[in-house]
C-alpha cells in the first residue's frame, strides 16, 4: 500500500467521510513528520496496540563487502527501531 490508497482507505472508515483527500494526507503527513522530530530529539512513541518508534545506537562492528570478501569496520551510528505491539503482531498471524 502507498501513501495514496493509505489516504483513501483512511476515507473509507466510517466515520470520516467528511475529510477531504488533502485534510487525510495532511494529517499523515503531521503524524509521521511529529513521530521524526520526537524520534529525533531521544524520546520515544508509544502506540498502545501498534508499536514503539525509538532510536538505538549501534556500536562499532566488524564487517565484510559481500561483492570483494574484504573485512572492513563498521562505524557506530544511530539508527531509528520500531518495535511491534502485541496486539499488532497477533493481527499479522
């Protein structure tokens, strides 16, 4: 699914038929660009249900480039992690 059918599935709950197409993008758009400034800042999002949006810090690591074989070092970083709710992966089963 991409953002446009999430945009008219979002309209198609009951309910919400008086968004507009622009007004359901809009509020995608508010919702994830708050989750990346949160994200960003070292605080977390916590979806009861859905899941947890949070940033780890990955050590440094020994590596290998799959095309040559050669070993190389894997600089620390940090990166963004979701984790899955419960009831999140129980509708995926």
């Amino acid at each position: 699914m991409n953002r446009k059918e999430l945009v008219d599935e979002i309209l198609k709950q009951k309910g919400l038929d008086h968004l507009s197409k622009r007004e359901a993008d809009h509020f995608i758009s508010s919702l994830l660009e708050t989750i990346k400034k949160t994200v960003k800042k070292g605080d977390s999002v916590s979806l009861i249900g859905f899941g947890t949006f949070s940033k780890v810090r990955r050590a440094a690591r020994d590596g290998h480039n799959p095309s040559t074989g050669e070993k190389m070092r894997i600089k620390a970083r940090t990166v963004p992690k979701f984790k899955a709710g419960q009831a999140f992966k129980e509708s995926v089963i």
